[in-house]
C-alpha cells in the first residue's frame, strides 16, 4: 500500500514549504488549506498519517483531527503550532487524538521529513499489533464456536436421521399421490442439506484434532477439487480457466486443502450469477518461499464495508443477506465457508488474501510456505 500524509495548514507559504520538502520523498503528499477540505481527504484517500496546524480559520486543528477519527480512526495524527498551548496539546495526546507535536516554523525541513518517517513507522508497528490482536480475538471465538458446535452438531444429526429415514420409508409406497411424493422429495432435498451443513459444523468443531499433513502437490490437489465441481459449474455455465504450474510442493493436509480450495471455487461460482459470461480463472504457482492457489471471478464483487467481515463465523452475503434482488439472493449459505477455509490456512502456517471490486470481481489467494 503507497504511503500517503495529509498536510491541513491554511497558510499557503507552508503549504509550498511542504510541497518543496517532500517533492524527493517517496510518498504521496496530500495538501489542503482547510478543516472541511481535509475532511473530504480523509474520505477518498484515507492517509496513514496526518499533520496538521493547531489554529486555523474556522476549523481548529484539534476539532479536525476528531472529526477525522470519526471517519477513519486509523492513523497517525500530528499537529504543529507557533503556539505552545501545552493544555490542548496535552489532552489530545490523551485522547488519542495527536501522536507529537511540531513547532514551527521548523530550522530544517529534514527535521518534518524525519517526524514524517518516524509516524510511518508507528503506524506499521500499529498496523502490526492490530492484526495480531484481530488473529487473537478470531482464534477464541473460533474455538469458543468450536466447543459450542460440537454439542449440537450431534443432535441435529440424529434428527436429520430420522427425517431422512421416514422419508425414504414413505416414498416406498407405490400408491402415493404425485403431488405427496414432491413433497416428500423436497422435504429430502432440504434435510440433505441439513446433513451439509452438519458436515461443516462437525469440521469447525474439530478444528483443534491432529490433521495428517504430508509432503504433496497443491496442483493436484487443486485439480481434484476442480474435479468434484465441475459438474456443478458447468451446469450452471460456468467458463473455467486454468493456469497450474508442474512443480508446487508442499506440506499439507490433503482433504482440508481440497475442501477450501472447493470452497473458494463454489463462493466464485455464486458470485458470477448474472454476468455473461461467468468465468472463473484458477492458478497454482511459487512465489518466493509459498506456493499459492489463486480463484479470481468476474462476478458481483464484495463492498469495501463487507470485507473485514468475510471470514467471521456464520457471516454471508448470500441469501437473506444479500443485496434485494439479487443473483446471490437465491443462493443459501451459513456463513461458515470462508471462515473453515481461513481456520485451515492458518493450520498450514499460511493464508488466505482478497482483493475485490464490486460490480467487477475478486480474487481469494491461499499461499502458504514450499516444501
């Protein structure tokens, strides 16, 4: 991600000063003269780090910077100032609001490039320590679910037992009436699904189980996953593309690695309902020290709101949660694809990334390291 620092000052000869310092640097500087200007800034561009003057007309630089934090709380904020109002200064360095403060004017611009470099700094090792709170936070509601899943999972399989079996008995009678009979098939239909979906509950809950991992490839473990949807996709007129490299070896678990890999796979198909033609492009390759299997589609795309909650447990956007109207509206799912599919990443030491466009596609890649 580019680097990007917003300057608010509204004295056009610092601005230009400003200009003249960084005009070598490798970030992208953003200039504006004013609270409301920067604010719409703050909007578009969403920069990592954010210096601004402590007085200016209208909009003071303090009620910028919180209003700022309202909009995109994640960033380094800094303020410089002629004045050494030490009160302000100190009650929004408490309230989170400013990182340092400058005072100028400044005896060398290398002294803001530097105060500059070092917000960057603070800002990845922030970035750092937030994901690693995010992992941690996600690790225990996964094994909270887990213990929970376990319990009902067995029962709901014992009634969808029963179900099953009373069906299958009923439809043996000859005799029946036609429309009885698609009924009892629907009714079939639906508790199969339960089944599935008692399948996944029964893979969350054993996540922490001793997984067998070998030394194999992931291409071939890709082509069978395409293998076992196929069908699936080209019924539904489904285009598949395909790129796989020779040699891509890896330590895994060879099932789990299939049914994330079906999972990417079948979350591609859904999301290109309604586009023509629906195409889905699959890739395996090394890159560095992992190797990688890439789904891209050209379908319905994920909003920018929707992305950081993709691999929560029971979070969908298909069904009743997607958009009205939609392809995706008729598609059932639980929400529990993605975040199995991540669970299992994480227990082959790798990962699972997105990018996304709405309207235009996405593309999951799971890389994780080479044997």
């Amino acid at each position: 991600m580019r680097q990007t620092v917003l300057f608010v000052d509204d004295n056009p000869v610092i601005l230009k000063t400003i200009e003249l310092a960084f005009a070598k640097e490798e970030y992208e500087v953003l200039l504006a003269s004013s609270g409301e200007e920067a604010l719409r800034l703050v909007e578009e561009d969403t920069p990592q780090v954010i210096v601004s003057d402590l007085r200016m007309t209208g909009m003071s630089g303090m009620e910028f910077l919180h209003q700022a934090r309202q909009r995109n709380h994640f960033f380094v904020g800094m303020i410089f100032t002629a004045y050494l109002d030490i009160d302000s200064i100190m009650q929004a360095v408490s309230d989170e609001a400013v990182w340092r403060y400058i005072t100028k004017p400044w005896q060398d611009n290398r002294e803001l490039v530097m105060a500059v470099r070092n917000a960057f700094q603070y800002h990845e090792a922030m970035t750092f320590r937030r994901q690693a709170d995010e992992q941690l936070q996600r690790a225990e509601r996964l094994t909270a679910l887990g213990h929970l899943v376990a319990g009902i999972a067995h029962q709901f399989n014992n009634i969808d037992v029963g179900i099953l079996g009373y069906v299958q008995m009923a439809l043996l009678h000859k005799e029946l009436p036609e429309e009885v009979r698609q009924q009892l098939e629907q009714v079939r239909v639906c508790a199969k699904r339960g089944t599935e979906i008692i399948k996944e509950l029964s893979t969350f809950s054993d996540q922490n189980a001793q997984w067998g991992f070998t030394c194999g490839s992931l291409t071939d473990t890709v082509i069978e996953a395409i293998s076992f949807c196929r069908k699936e996709l080209e019924s539904a007129g489904v285009q598949i593309e395909t790129e796989l490299a020779e040699e891509c070896t890896a330590v895994l678990n060879f099932g789990l690695v299939k049914q994330l890999v079906m999972n990417l796979i079948r979350n591609a198909a859904h999301a290109t309902l309604g586009k023509k033609p629906p195409t889905i492009r699959i890739e395996t390759g090394r890159q560095e020290e992992n190797v990688f299997v890439r789904v891209t589609d050209n379908g319905c795309g994920i909003s920018k709101a929707y992305l950081p909650k993709i691999f929560d447990p029971f979070f969908t956007t298909k069904g009743a949660q997607a958009a009205p109207g939609s392809e995706q509206a008729a598609v059932s799912g639980v929400g529990l694809g993605l975040s199995l599919s991540q669970t299992v990443a994480q227990a082959h030491r790798g990962l699972i990334t997105v990018h996304s466009t709405p309207n235009k596609g996405s593309c999951f890649t799971f890389s994780l390291p080479k044997a």
